[in-house]
C-alpha cells in the first residue's frame, strides 16, 4: 500500500510560480518502488479530475497536457521517493485541488492510478 504525501500550493498571483511536492512512501515500511509511473492531476472547480502531467519510472518518459506545456516541468528525485510539480507563469484557469498519483502502468487515465495523495488547493489570482 502506497501512501502519498503532498506538500505546496497556495495562492498567487498571476504569473507567478508555485512548486507542489508528493512524497511517497510505503504504508507497510518496506521500500517504496521507483518503478511506480507518477502522475499529477488537477480539478477545477465544477469540472472533473483530469491529468496535468505524467513522468515514467527513470524520469525519461514525460508527458504534459497541452494546456500547461512550456509553463509546468514535472520530476523526480528517486532518490528521495518524491515527485515534483514546478508551475510557472500560472494563469487563473489553473486554479483548482492537485493531487499526486502513482501507478505501475504509463497511463493518463484516471482510473489506472491506485495511489493517491490528498490533494493540495492552488488558486491563481487574476
């Protein structure tokens, strides 16, 4: 069972910057798997969950959505079990609740992803 810890967000301005941080870890002790796939999503108000971004095990697979492509980088410290969500230049649509997920499969869907973190406010003023 994996369990993961979100930490940053907040309120800023826009184009500001904002760095969410997920540390994993497992429930059970033993070491947590770098082989897990870890995913950030976002929902905004009103609208459904839907992924930001997507890194694969060795940090050389990335994916964004295109929304966010050029302004967020998504990485990873193995080393530390943790991913990262660098978010620059935000505008007011990318207000809404991040959260952090991992997976053993490189999916952007939602339902493929077990794990989840709990989830962390980020509200852009306009």
């Amino acid at each position: 069972q994996v369990q993961l810890l979100q930490s940053g967000g907040g309120l800023v301005q826009a184009g500001g910057s904002l760095r969410l941080s997920c540390a994993a870890s497992e429930v059970s002790g033993r070491t947590f798997s770098s082989s897990y796939v870890m995913g950030w999503f976002r929902q905004a108000p009103g609208k459904e969950r839907e992924i930001i971004a997507r890194i694969g095990p060795s940090g050389t697979n990335i994916d964004y959505r295109d929304s966010v492509k050029g302004r967020f980088t998504i990485s990873r410290d193995n080393a530390k079990n943790t991913v990262y969500l660098q978010m620059n230049s935000l505008k007011s649509e990318d207000t809404g609740v991040y959260y952090c997920a991992a997976t053993t499969t490189y999916s952007s869907l939602k339902r493929d992803y077990p794990y989840w973190g709990q989830g962390t406010q980020v509200t852009v003023s306009s």
